[in-house]
C-alpha cells in the first residue's frame, strides 16, 4: 500500500518552545509511528513545497494520568518530528501567523 503524504504528518505542534524553534527555521509535527526520517522528509516537502535539511524523530511515550477511584490510565504515546529547511528554502506560511 502506497503512504500518502497526509498519513504521515498528523498535525502540527503549536507550544511556546516549538514556534521559537521557527525563528531558525525548525518546525515540530506529530508524525504517524511507523514513519522515518526520509519518509517524514519528503511527505513535509511535498505538503508545504519547501526543501528539508534534516529531520529528527522523538518517540513519546504516553503519561500516566489519574481517573478517580479507577485505576490509573494512560495517554496514548506518539512521534514526534523536528523538520530543519534549508537556508535557500521558502518558510512554511502555516506558522507565520502564529509566531
């Protein structure tokens, strides 16, 4: 089966630390858990028609949280993407507005 861009970037991260990251053109995606770097690589160029760098990848496991009288739960765990673009590589205007 063919993985389709969109299967692989989830969402963006939107966090204080993660928009500071975009001053040096770092942005931070959940990404799906079975994706590597040169996947997650080309999915970002494709969506966004920019030049990536350098990726790097977080596995996050999920926390424990309380739940009452029940027994402990846990959030789901997830992956995590650092995308660095190259210096000659256009921004990606989705985080513009939020800086």
């Amino acid at each position: 089966m063919a993985t389709v861009a969109y299967d692989i970037i989830k969402r963006p991260v939107i966090t204080e630390k993660s928009m500071a990251l975009t001053q040096d053109r770092k942005y931070t995606f959940l990404v799906a858990k079975d994706a590597n770097k040169i996947q997650i690589g080309k999915a970002v160029e494709e969506i966004f028609g920019v030049k990536v760098a350098k990726v790097n990848t977080i596995n996050m496991d999920g926390k424990l949280k309380r739940t009452g009288r029940f027994p402990a739960g846990r959030r789901a765990s997830y992956k995590k993407a650092i995308v660095t673009l190259t210096e000659d590589s256009k921004t990606i205007e989705f985080f513009e507005g939020m800086v």
